[in-house]
C-alpha cells in the first residue's frame, strides 16, 4: 500500500504523456518541420530531433512525476521501488501500444527506439541520477 501512490502517480505520467504528445500533434510544429524537408525518407536526420524533442519532453515528465511524489509524498519510502512502481504504467503502455523496435538500420528506427528507451526506462534513469548525485553529496 505504500507505494500506491508511486503506481497512481506512474498512471497520471502516462496519461500526461500521451497528451502532451497529442498536443505536440495538434499544435503542427512538428507536423511543419517534418513536411518542409524534401525527400523525407527513414534516412533523413531530421528524425534524430525528433528523437531528441520526444525523450526530451518524456524525461521532463518523468522528472516532473518524481519531483512532485516528493513533495507531495515526503513520509513515504523515495527508492527503486517507488521509481519502478511509477514507470510501470507509462512503460507498460508504451510497449503494448508501439512494441519493441530495434531497426536501428536508419534514422527513424533510431529515433522510434530512443523514444521506447525514453518512455520505457526515463524515471528510472531519473531516479538513478538523483541517487548517484545523493550518495556524491553525503561523501562530501
């Protein structure tokens, strides 16, 4: 029960997920940075900044859900099972939904296999920064 919180948290990351990709969408400055580019193909390099834009914005998220636990949260327990109850939603339905991709033969595989990394894995990695940079502070 105590890391319920961390699980209803990892759902809210979810659902701010996908509509602030569904925003994204309807705003058209992606839509319009993709369609200017002549020749679009899988090759093209404009897919690695899109790559960068969309695990830039799931890692603010995560960042986002973990700040916010802490805050709202501080008598309950703040480690690895509370970051893995908080990614499992998100990363859950991301895997349901887009499946593994791992064609890194050109640019837009690498940037569908960065966003997965991203969603699947950015409040672990979060986390882990924060505890790295914990464990250096208290050595100090």
């Amino acid at each position: 029960m105590k890391y319920l919180p961390a699980f209803g948290l990892g759902i809210l990351l979810a659902v701010l997920s996908f509509l602030s990709f569904a925003l994204v969408a309807s705003a058209g400055y992606m839509h319009a940075l993709l369609g200017s580019v002549a020749n679009l193909g899988n090759d093209s390099p404009v897919y690695l900044g899109l790559a960068a834009h969309d695990a830039g914005l799931l890692i603010l998220l995560s960042g986002l859900m973990l700040f916010a636990y802490q805050r709202l949260f501080p008598q309950l327990p703040f480690d690895w099972f509370t970051a893995v109850a908080m990614q499992m939603p998100l990363g859950l339905l991301v895997l349901w939904s887009d499946g593994i991709s791992f064609n890194l033969t050109d640019f837009y595989g690498v940037a569908r296999a960065l966003t997965l990394f991203s969603a699947t894995f950015g409040v672990l990695i979060i986390f882990g920064l924060l505890q790295r940079r914990g464990r250096r502070l208290s050595h100090a």
